[in-house]
C-alpha cells in the first residue's frame, strides 16, 4: 500500500519544475550600482515557477538577458552559452548579480545548456575545435545556416536538464518557431526538461500553459499572453499596416503617403490586384478597420501553415485558434 502511494507522488510531482524558486539575497544588492539599478530588479528579486516552461519577456533593456545569464551562471553554465561541460566558473568570478541570488530546487539537476543568441558563433567555433558534432546531428553547426545550426542544438543536444534560452528565436522563420514549439513540448511534458526563455516571439509567447513574467516597469510581475505588449503590437500591425506607416513614414515636407493594406489585395492607387482577397472591414481606399482575427487571417492563407501535422493544430484549444480552421 505505501509502496502505490509513494508511486503515486512521484506520477504527480514528475511535472513540477526542476527549478523551483529564484530570489535576491538584500544584503549583496546595491540599489545605487548596475545592474540592481534595473527597474524591474529595484524592489528586488523573487520568481516562483509554476510550469515547466517559463518566459520572460520586456523591452530592450528591460533585464531579460542579465536575469538570464546570472541564473545561467548559478547553473553553472558558461556565461557565453554552453553547458557545464563547457565551464565551471569559481563563485568568485560570477557576475554581482549571480552572487546575489539564491535558487531553490525540486530536485536539483545539473544537466542542461545555456543558449544566447548573439555568442552562439562564438560557441559553434568552439565546436569545432574539440567536438565531432555527433552530439549535434553530425553535421558541423557553421556549414549549416544560422536558423539549422539552431535547430540542430534544439532537436539532436536538449534531452534532460534545465534550459536557459535567449532570445532563440532570432534565426528561426515562424515555421522553424512552431518546429521549436514542438520540441519544447516533447521534452517537457513528460517532465524531462524546464525551460526558462527570454524571447520576444509572440509565436513562442503563445505555448500552451507557459507563465509569463514581465520585466517592463519597476518589479518583476506576471502577466498574460494576450496582454503582452508583444501580442498586442504585432496584433493591431497586421490587423492594418497602413496606420503604422502613417506615423513611421513622414515625408520632409510634412505630408504622409497614401498607404495601402497591398499585401491583403489593394494596390496603392485603389486598383484590385490578384494575390488575394480583401479582407472584411476594407473600404477599398486603403483604410481598414482593426479585426480580432487579423493574425488567424494571416496564418490561414500561408500554405506553409496548413501544412502542418493535424494533431499538433488540435493539441490544445490555443493553437487552434492561433492557426486557424483548414
């Protein structure tokens, strides 16, 4: 009887995250020096995760990738990408704000990577110098593109850990993003892996179940997907286009171009063109009005999108409505 109910508990529990809860030590801050002077670290740090797959998300300059690479340094990961086997830093040489933080686990795990997108050359040189890539598909990540060399990492080296990513979507199309999503899934679901990202992919924001911290403003808070400024921006833009670029694009004189929604079938002087139907809600002279389905519209009528697996459209209500009915 003890034996099914200990069984039992760890069925429940083998979803929970590995990394359990992240807060700053007040006595090893100083609110008047970089980077504790960060807005969103001013009143100090404390993130409780919830879910296996965490993203953090912000403005430039918000703290998203200090906040990562410190707690990447706290993994023991090399701060420039890579995984423990890559570096192992003495305490004494991580950053002020890795020596400031202290992490709880359930249970501690020392697998994993760190990823961050603009030293990830650096990183794939490396590579080439002390490793065969069969860890990573066998092909060497610089004779691939830089979105393979991504997804190599992403499908051949992540199997168990914890996973620190910055900003991967930066040489993915949106179809390798959802490739990514897909990844993502597989490996935490069963309880293998956590993911902690710091991205600004509306795509990526959308997985099913993730939390959410924004760092825009003084603290750290959670927020939902929908009212991500992320969401919300790339929304209203392909909703209509042409009242961005009235406002972006001014001529000297003061006078702004007639725009035209021409991707959704207008030409600029007012006459049809054949690549597609005007969406409802267009006038015809280049003004539409916003629609909630703006987005779903847009994925509806890319082929590359209807090509996808039917069980990864249906998983969840979520991406359903994000890709839209066939």
């Amino acid at each position: 009887m003890g034996s099914r109910r200990r069984s039992s508990a760890r069925q429940r529990t083998s979803g929970a995250p590995f990394l359990h809860r992240v807060e700053s030590v007040p006595e090893k801050t100083d609110p008047t020096r970089y980077p504790f002077n960060i807005p969103a670290f001013s009143a100090g740090i404390v993130l409780t995760f919830r879910s296996k797959v965490t993203f953090l998300v912000g403005e430039n300059g918000s703290g998203k990738s200090t906040l990562l690479e410190a707690l990447a340094e706290c993994c023991g990961f090399n701060p420039e990408g890579g995984s423990r086997d890559h570096h192992r830093a003495a305490f004494a040489d991580r950053s002020d704000l890795a020596q400031a933080l202290r992490l709880s686990w359930r249970p501690k795990v020392t697998e994993g990577f760190f990823m961050r997108a603009e030293s990830f050359y650096n990183f794939s040189s490396y590579l080439a110098e002390v490793s065969d890539h069969r860890a990573y598909g066998g092909t060497p990540l610089l004779e691939q593109s830089h979105g393979e060399s991504f997804m190599s990492l992403f499908a051949h080296r992540f199997e168990q850990g914890i996973y620190l990513l910055d900003e991967p979507e930066a040489a993915l199309s949106p179809q390798r993003q959802l490739s990514f999503l897909k990844i993502i899934y597989d490996l935490s679901t069963p309880g293998h892996a956590q993911f902690l990202i710091a991205t600004h992919s509306p795509i990526l924001l959308s997985y099913p179940g993730a939390v959410l911290f924004d760092l825009d403003g003084d603290g750290i808070r959670e927020i939902e997907y929908r009212d991500t400024r992320h969401y919300l921006i790339t929304r209203d833009f392909l909703n209509a286009p042409e009242r961005f670029f009235k406002h972006l694009f001014v001529r000297p004189d003061g006078r702004d171009d007639a725009w035209s929604p021409d991707r959704f079938g207008e030409h600029r002087r007012g006459r049809r063109r054949s690549i597609g139907p005007r969406p409802s809600g267009c006038d015809g002279r280049g003004a539409c009005a916003p629609r909630a389905d703006g987005p779903q519209l847009l994925l509806r009528h890319h082929r590359s999108f209807r090509r996808l697996p039917r069980r990864l459209n249906a998983r969840t209500d979520t991406w359903t409505r994000l890709i839209g009915p066939e």
